[in-house]
C-alpha cells in the first residue's frame, strides 16, 4: 500500500473527533502560555505562588533579628520601588484607616508558618480601604519586642485574583476550543456540501460528471457509492434509448408493409378502416417512443428567464387568437432545462385550453422554490383521478382518438421532466369550477 493511500485509510471521521479534541486541550494551553507571557503582571499567579510571601517573612525575620537602632536603615535598605518597607517602634506611629477586619486572611497560615517566631499579629489592608483615592496595598507585621513593620505597595503586582484569573482561562478555553471547532467542521462540512451539490447536478442533470471523492474515508466511500449508482444509471438510460430507437425502426417497417398491402383492398370502407388502425398504431408508437426516448431529457442544465419562456408560449398562442393570461414577475433567471420545461407548460396549456376556458399562468418564487400554475375554468377533474391521471396510457375518455384525447401520455411527460429537476406536479381542483396543476421547481444552481 502507498504513502498516500495509507493516509487516506487513516483520514477517519473517528480520528478527526480525536484530533479536535486533543487540538483544543493543546490550544487551549498554548492561549494559557501566551498569555502569561505576553499580558504582564496581570497573568502573574497569585500572592502565595508569586514568591512575594516569602519575601515579606525574610524581611521581617531578618530585622526582627537585628539590634532595634539598626531597624530603619535595613527597612530602608531592603525597599525597592515595587514594595516600600518601613519599621515602626509603635502600632500607634502607623497611620492606618479604620476598618471593621484588618486581619490577613488569604495565605496567613503560610506566612506565619515562615515567621520566626510564628503566631505573630498581622493585619492587612487594600486601596478600597482608605477614603478617597490614593489608596495602596499596606502589610503590617508585628515584631517578638512588639515594633511593627510596614510593608507598603502602591500598585498590586502579583496578578489577579483567582477569580478573574480562572474566569480568563476558561474563556481561553473556549476560544480555542471554538477555534478548533471550526477547522475541523470546515474540513468535514465541505466534502458533504460538494457531495449534496453534485447529488442536486445530476437530479437536474444525468450526465453530471462524477463527484470528486474527497474528505475523511466515510465521505469518499458514500461518494463512490454514488458515482457507481450514477455510471450505472447512465448506461441503463443510454441501453434504453438504442433499444428505443431499434423498436422504433422495426415497428414501423411493418407498419408500412400493412399500408402497402391495404392499397390492394378492394372493399374502400374495409380499406379506410384498416388505413385508420394503421394511422392509430403509428401514431401511437411515435408518442410512445417520444415519451421514452424525449430529447428533453438529454438537454444540458442551463441558466435561463424563465418568466420570459411563459410570456413567449403566452404569446405563440394569442397568434392563434387564444388569450392566456400571465400572471408574474417580468423576469426571472432559472437554472434547468429550458426545452423541457417549455414541453411540460406546453402539455398542460394544451389539457386547459382543450378541456376548460379562460386559461392562465401563474408564476411566483421565493428563496427556495418556484412555483408555476396553468389555471382553466371548465369542469376539472374528480379528486379521485388527480394521481391517475399521470399514469402512461391513462385516459378518462375511453376512446383512442388522437382529435378528441391522445394516448394519455402528455401528463406522464410532464411530470416525469418535473420529477427529474427535483420538483413536484400537483393538481387541484378550483373553487368556482376549473383545474389548477401546479410545477413545483426547486431552487438549484449550476
């Protein structure tokens, strides 16, 4: 097995969920990372992981260990500008706003587990603290001789809480994960959208060209299924129409021969009547073999107005001093068979003007479908028929004559082409009196 061939068969849509998983845990603490390194003090972990807490208790142990007289210079040598340090001999000297618990809370049993000796007093304060503005983060430390030491910073520089940190990483998370999310998606989502794309082609169209199998290795085997039942579809369509053809030419050969034969009747009435069977047969045969074989069908999907082809057969027929009404937008741009769908219009403007009066054409669209009804005033058809009526060779007047009915085919036509663009042919019954057929066409593209 090749390279690529083997990392086809492992392109699954089992391991894509694995991937995605694992590529949003990875992001996720990539995000984390970056932003530790980029956001500054701000990502920095909190006061008991940020190193400062034992700065504070080495201090504090340090000049807790000195003489008293030398207290204030080693405060003032151990300050820098990120935390100033002050030694008071008196709690009295430390000028502190009243609070209701000035005591160290978060991390205090780790401070004074630092603290030598431990238990000392420690009290905390925050810039919410003081009235005003101007407030800073203040540490008072109680000494074993009962001086104090304040630890004093004017703007907080061991990070955020752990609420808003945590609040931060989880968005992170999020965002990654959605991030992840989306590719994989993407990448999964456009093998299916080429493959309902090229189902839609060749509904429209049969001699579409293949799908191309691409995606994870469920996709590509489902669209190889599909382009061997489309191959398959185009050659039983291409066997039928040769077989067609052949029919066509063997049956009217003797058809002619019984034509010829009928010229030597001498009784004219038996002759006339066998001329007319031969006639019906012929015709017969000939709409047979048009409704199987249809030329409209092999037509190629192409973009035309189709208001415009409704205004056209409209106006073929007021030439023949038959008025159609018109009913739509002036035009419309449809995707199809352009020679089809004027046969389907054709057929059922024929049953209106035929067997009703005063027909018309309705044409209306939305985002998803168009719709075109022929409407005729005239006596309808039984509710009971509405589906017979399409079946080949179905005829609600039992006679075969081609001037007062056809062969019943020009229903099956139509709603064969309609089938094949992935629509629907309805019929319906008018309040008043009348027939409505409505082409129901879905909205495709090319």
């Amino acid at each position: 097995m090749s390279a690529a061939r083997l990392a086809r068969s492992r392109d699954t849509i089992a391991r894509w969920i694995a991937l995605t998983t694992l590529m949003a845990m990875l992001t996720a603490l990539a995000f984390n990372a970056l932003f530790v390194q980029l956001a500054g003090v701000w990502a920095y972990p909190p006061l008991s992981e940020s190193g400062l807490v034992e700065r504070v208790a080495s201090i504090s142990n340090m000049i807790d260990a000195s003489e008293p007289v030398q207290r204030p210079r080693l405060a003032e040598a151990v300050s820098d500008r990120g935390l100033s340090v002050t030694w008071h001999a008196t709690r009295q000297e430390i000028e502190m706003p009243t609070v209701d618990d000035p005591e160290y809370g978060t991390d205090s049993q780790g401070l004074r587990q630092l603290l030598k000796p431990q238990g000392k007093h420690i009290e905390a304060y925050q810039p919410s603290d003081w009235p005003g503005q101007g407030g800073r983060y203040a540490l008072l430390i109680q000494l074993s001789d009962g001086s104090w030491l304040a630890f004093s910073a004017a703007l907080r520089s061991w990070g955020l809480e752990e609420g808003p940190r945590n609040l931060i990483v989880i968005a992170l998370v999020l965002l990654s994960t959605v991030l992840v999310a989306l590719i994989a998606t993407r990448r999964l989502a456009r093998p299916l959208q080429q493959f309902a794309l090229g189902a839609r082609r060749f509904g429209v169209d049969f001699r579409a060209p293949p799908i191309e199998p691409v995606g994870p290795h469920e996709i590509r085997q489902a669209i190889l299924a599909f382009n061997a039942m489309q191959a398959q579809l185009q050659h039983f369509i291409k066997d039928r129409t040769q077989m067609l053809a052949a029919i066509s030419h063997d049956l009217r050969t003797p058809l002619t021969r019984m034509r010829l034969r009928g010229e030597f009747i001498e009784d004219p009435e038996q002759q006339q009547r066998l001329f007319h069977d031969v006639d019906e047969m012929q015709a017969m045969i000939n709409s047979a073999l048009d409704f199987f074989r249809d030329d409209a069908r092999l037509e190629e999907a192409t973009s035309f107005d189709l208001a415009e082809l409704l205004q056209t057969l409209a106006d073929d027929y007021r030439d023949q001093s038959i008025d159609i009404t018109f009913n739509g937008p002036p035009r419309l741009v449809y995707v199809g068979r352009p020679l089809g769908l004027k046969r389907v219009m054709s057929n059922l403007l024929e049953n209106a003007i035929k067997y009703g009066r005063k027909p018309a054409i309705e044409l209306t669209a939305d985002a998803e479908q168009v719709r075109v009804g022929v409407l005729d005033r005239g006596p309808g058809i039984p509710d009971s028929y509405h589906e017979q009526v399409f079946e080949p060779f179905f005829r609600m007047e039992n006679s075969r004559n081609r001037n007062t009915g056809g062969v019943g085919l020009g229903l099956s036509a139509a709603r064969a082409i309609v089938l094949e663009h992935g629509g629907e042919l309805r019929l319906r019954n008018r309040d008043g009196g009348g027939l409505e057929a409505w082409v129901v066409l879905p909205v495709t593209c090319l």
